[in-house]
C-alpha cells in the first residue's frame, strides 16, 4: 500500500482501515510513554501503512515524525551513540538517532514525537537497545550515555512506534526483558481492508470478492496457522486497479513465494492455487 500524504490526518481511509490507525492511535495515548508500541503481522498487512499514519496523527504534524528502519548490521553507535573522529583527529561521542530524537522532544516537551522503526526484529536487539530496555519503561529515571558520559532521561513526549514479522526467526526468539516492554498490536490480513483498497483502485466488486476467497479459504482451512503462517497480506494487491494485472501477479510474485526453488511449496500454497483463478490466462470473473 502506498504511504499517507502529508494530509493524511485529514483523509478518511474507510471504515476497516479507520479502525486500525485507532487501534494504534489508542496504544500511543495509553501506553506510548512506558512501552514500545508494535504491530506484528506477516508482509504486506498494511503495518507500515497503518504504522505511518497512526504516528503522525499521534504527533499532529509529519516533521515530528521520525522513521527509521532495522537491519542485521543496524549498532548501538548508529541508535543511541557511538564515537567519530572530529576535525581535530580527536575522537568525539556522536549522538545517534534516538538519542537526537529523544533531543528534540524534550527540548520541545510539550508536543508528541514519534520515532517510528521499521523491521524492529531484523537487528540484534538487546545490542542496538542497550540500557534503554530499561529506561524506555521508567522514564523518570536518568541514565549515563556510554561514551560521553551524560545524563539523560527519555522525555514522555516521545513514543517508539514498531512494526515485525512475528516469524521472523528473530522475532521467534525475542528475549522476555524485551517482550514486556512491548505492546503488541496484531495486524493480521484483513479483507476488509482488501475490498476497500480494491475499490478505491477502480476494481469491479466480483473481482474483489473472489480475491477475497483467497484468505477466507485459508483461514477456515488453518485457523490456527492462519495469521502466522500466510505468506502475504491483502497489501499485495494493492498495486492491481485491472483484473487483467492479477495474471502477472501470480506468475511473478505469488507463485514464488509459494513455490521457491530447493524448499517445499508453502502449507498454503495447495488452497491458495486453488482459490486464486488468475493463473489462468483466459480466466475472467464473472459480473454481477
């Protein structure tokens, strides 16, 4: 799905989609200034979406609004503080993007700011975060950076908003002192969502509704699997406004995340083949 405009606090998404951004909004407003809020779906569940407009109507204005996103090789130095060489050659602490927001919110202190992190589980978290597992929670509490050695208190106005992919083999294995400072929103495919996006983009309702069957039939199959499981949101379509481009959706993206070489096919690739027409090019939906 493509990313809000800068007016998206004014824009009305649709009813499904409207609830979501709430959800996320609520979250903020109880729990922003003592927990990371964030929203754990499979790809193209609309996370980041949802994620980036909830942050910036939390914050009231887009410029208070800072994204970043997590890798494998994301550091310490890079998030909080690391060191450089100054002009001088001297070595001189360097503040990272958190500790820079953090500035910019306390200085403020009377406005929201929100640091919004894509891919949170990618990075080595207990290394990126350091110290501020705990002092996210307790912001009352003063803590010393590592190399400058000053003390800073994280502002209440600041919110960590997130977003994962709970199999993510380092999501799966997210330590328990991490887990309870999280507050973890479900964004799970949501159809109700796809029939909106799909109508905005022009497309027939026959042709949403048998789209549709797709995740319905893969929920009744494996409702237990379902939300975890699934290899992609109702945010793979989100880029189709003819049905004659759901035939290249198949063949270059859905099929291989179903069927990737050297590996098994997908535990839902069977009722997803089944359920999805377009594989086919003479296939039409019916009207009416």
């Amino acid at each position: 799905m493509c990313g809000p405009s800068r007016g998206s606090e004014m824009t009305d998404y649709g009813p499904a989609t409207e609830r979501n951004i709430k959800l996320v909004i609520d979250a903020c407003e109880r729990y922003g200034s003592s927990s990371i809020i964030a929203l754990s779906g499979v790809p193209a569940t609309g996370k980041s979406y949802i994620a980036a407009i909830a942050a910036q109507r939390f914050a009231g204005e887009p410029t208070r609004v800072r994204e970043i996103q997590f890798h494998p090789s994301f550091s310490y130095e890079e998030f909080v503080e690391g060191l450089r060489l100054g002009q001088n050659g001297a070595v001189e602490p360097l503040d990272g993007v958190f500790l820079e927001w953090n500035e910019r919110a306390t200085d403020d202190g009377k406005l929201n700011y929100v640091l919004l992190i894509e891919e949170l589980t990618r990075a080595n978290l207990s290394s990126v975060l350091g110290e501020l597992l705990t002092y996210i929670e307790h912001r009352n509490r003063q803590f010393l950076t590592s190399f400058s050695r000053r003390p800073v208190r994280i502002s209440s106005k600041l919110t960590i908003v997130a977003t994962f992919n709970p199999i993510d083999r380092s999501a799966i294995d997210i330590d328990d002192a991490l887990l309870r400072r999280l507050r973890i929103i479900d964004m799970p495919p949501d159809v109700d969502q796809l029939i909106e996006m799909l109508s905005k983009n022009g497309m027939p309702e026959s042709v949403s509704r048998r789209i549709s069957l797709v995740f319905d039939e893969c929920k009744s199959t494996f409702p237990e699997d379902y939300e975890t499981l699934m290899p992609f949101g109702h945010g793979i379509f989100a880029e189709v406004r003819a049905e004659n481009e759901l035939y290249p959706l198949w063949r270059q993206r859905l099929r291989k995340m179903l069927y990737r070489p050297l590996a098994d096919p997908h535990p839902f690739a069977e009722i997803i083949e089944q359920a999805f027409p377009w594989r086919d090019e003479s296939y039409r939906a019916p009207t009416g």
